[in-house]
C-alpha cells in the first residue's frame, strides 16, 4: 500500500485572492492550481499579500493557527502617513480594538523609511494589523506577511509557490512540539 505523501507549500499570495476553499472566483485553490487536494493554513485578507502556507496535512493546520500557541507572524506594513514614535510604542504596547485589546507585539520602523514597520504578531484577530493602525488614525496602504513561525518568504515572486524544504518541515514540527 502506497502512504499517504504529506505536502507543504509556501505561497507568495497577491493581493486580490480570496483564502478560501468555496468555488468562488479567484480563491487561493485555483490561483495555486496543485493537483493536489490542500487547504490554506489560515487567512490573510483579500487586500493583503505575502506568505501563507498550504497543506493536505489537516491535523497541523490549528496547531499552526490557534492563538493560544502564539506562534510568530511577521508582517511589513506601508502606512499612508510618516511613523510616529508614539505610534509605534502604542503598537507594542497593545491596542484596543472593539472589547479586546491586543497582545504587546514587537514593532520596528524600517531603516531609510518614513512610513514602513516591520510587526510580529503572535496573534491573529481578524483584520488585526488594519485596525490596529486605524485606531491610531492611519490608513494602510499595503500589507505583506514575510514570515509564519520559521517559514520566510524570502524571494519567492507575487503568485508563486513552491514545496517547504525537508529542514523547514523539519523545523516547523519541532516548533508545533
């Protein structure tokens, strides 16, 4: 009896793809086209772009996504006005949003930049990042998700995928315990 291959996929996702498995028009299974049967490890909304994980491996995928395992998320984000110092050390501190407020996350400004900042979430309330930053009265202009726990995006091209390496599958379950 032939066993059961598990896949693991990085894929650079545009902005525009809907994380989804519905049969609606332009959702992540189609953009990726596996020939496979794998379902998106988590979201990253429609506006977004960058790294999620894909899989046929259905046991990982809460291990990976649940808050209560606080794995790390990076994200870099491009804001419509320059950083504030005070805007930052809010975003770290934690924000509140609606009856929640925020974990503290790390936060950085990019270097040679007025208004991008690298954030590492160890959370993942939906739409948290955007309204995160609308709280504090600034307007997202993009948002790209580099890193999933020790996954990177590195230089994977917008709309490409490719197959996690043996040391990154390796590593990823020695994370999840």
């Amino acid at each position: 009896m032939e066993q059961h291959k598990f896949i693991y996929i990085a894929y650079n996702k545009p902005a525009g793809i809907v994380c989804t498995t519905e049969k609606i028009e332009g959702n992540i299974i189609q953009a990726v086209g596996h020939k496979e049967n794998i379902l998106p490890v988590g979201r990253l909304d429609k506006d977004s772009e960058g790294l999620i994980l894909l899989t046929n491996n259905g046991a990982i995928i809460n291990k990976i996504i649940h808050p209560d395992f606080e794995h790390e998320k990076e994200y870099v984000v491009t804001l419509n006005l320059p950083l504030r110092n005070q805007f930052l050390k809010q975003m770290a501190e934690g924000i509140k949003l609606d009856d929640i407020k925020t974990k503290p996350c790390k936060i950085k400004a990019e270097a040679n930049t007025k208004r991008v900042f690298r954030i590492i979430l160890k959370q993942g309330l939906n739409r948290q990042i955007r309204r995160m930053c609308a709280a504090c009265d600034y307007q997202v202009i993009k948002l790209q998700r580099v890193r999933i726990m020790n996954i990177k995006l590195d230089k994977l091209k917008l709309g490409e995928w490719r197959d996690l390496t043996e040391d990154e599958v390796a590593e990823l379950f020695l994370q999840l315990g």
